[in-house]
C-alpha cells in the first residue's frame, strides 16, 4: 500500500469500523478520520511512522493503529482498556492489511499499568476527561514511559491545556518539549444522549511532544 497524500490516507481510514456499543464511561468514539489523518501524516513527514514501532495507547476501534501499518511502521502495539474494542481492531486490521509489512500486536490493558515496554513513537487519542477529569494527562504519563522519541496527541481545547501539558511535562517528562500544538475541530455522530445535535463538533489541538 502506497499512500500518496493526507487525503487519500483520510479515506482509507474512514473504513475503520466504529463501536457497535459505545461505553459512555470510557469516552468511547471512533476519531473524525480528517483529524487522524492529519495526526497521522504530520508525523509520517517528521519520519516518526515509517520503520518504527509506534505504541497506540488506548487505540479504540484501531483508527489510528491501522493508519500507522499502512503508512508504513514496522510494529504497531494496539492497547486499550476494553478487550471488545482490541477484538474489533484486531479483526478489521488483519482484514485489511495482509498486504502490509508491519506486525500489529493487541493488548487488552490499562495504559497506565503496562510495565516495561518501549516504543519509537507514541500516537494516542486519549479519553478528553469529560467523565474521569485528568485521564488524558494520565495517558500521557503512560506515553512517557514507553520512552518513545515522539509522541502525537489529541486532546479537548481549551485556554488551560497548553499550562496543564507544561505542567505534567515538568514533573514526569523533563526529557520531553512541546513542538507544536495544532488547533481543529473535530466532529463525531451523535452517539451519547448528552449529545443534542446528530453531528457533534468540538475545538481540539494535536499535539506533538518530542524528547529535547
């Protein structure tokens, strides 16, 4: 698979199936594939996806894993919470990539809880902190430890996300800077009762944090 643009990648991962049914509590949604896309492709540019081993914490339906393999990673490590959502990645992943050179690994697990392993880059679409506030700055510490090069993260906008990153930064990843925040807005279908329109949109920054 020979992928020749952001665009083209934004459709293929558009096929990534979406979770038949969604845990409120763990802030479960399949990733608007123009944001994975976009994730995705600025760190393929930077040379963080092609031969390397990128970890995928709380990989979901496995959007963000399978845009990984197909942009060309050696090994992709799909990890989630919820060992439903790593069947269904693990399902449609080895579906679609027989023709990919890279080994995707599953692991049903906490994040937060993984042990020792080691990853060259870290793409994660953590839970926002809407039902357990702080979760993606735990998500991040969990990146940390992987002690990758590079980590590309998605987390919910707002005026305080820059100060709380420098914050964790500055006690569990003084190793690690901010290389760029990139701001978006993100839609997903209405999938909880909180939400009141059928196209829910919502301002979000990719954030890419390298080691210095």
């Amino acid at each position: 698979m020979v992928i020749k643009s952001r665009k083209e990648l934004e459709i293929i991962l558009s096929r990534v199936p979406s979770f038949p049914a969604p845990k409120r509590e763990l802030e479960q949604y399949v990733c608007d594939s123009r944001i994975a896309s976009e994730l995705l492709w600025s760190a393929f540019m930077a040379g963080d996806i092609e031969g390397k081993v990128v970890a995928d914490l709380g990989c979901g339906t496995g959007i963000l894993s399978y845009g990984a393999l197909a942009l060309g990673a050696s090994q992709v490590l799909c990890i989630d919470i919820d060992c439903e959502a790593i069947y269904i990645a693990k399902n449609f992943i080895d579906l679609e990539t027989k023709l990919i050179e890279g080994d995707a690994h599953f692991v049903c697990a906490d994040v937060r809880e993984l042990g020792v392993r080691k990853a060259d880059t870290v793409v994660m679409n953590p839970p926002f902190g809407v039902y357990s506030p702080g979760i993606d700055m735990e998500f991040l510490v969990s990146a940390f430890n992987l002690k990758p090069y590079a980590i590309y993260s998605i987390h919910k906008y707002s005026d305080q996300l820059l100060h709380v990153i420098q914050r964790v930064l500055k006690q569990y990843g003084d190793k690690y800077i901010i290389a760029s925040i990139t701001i978006d807005n993100m839609a997903i279908p209405q999938i909880f009762e909180t939400h009141r329109r059928r196209i829910h949109r919502f301002k979000v920054a990719i954030v890419k944090i390298k080691q210095s």
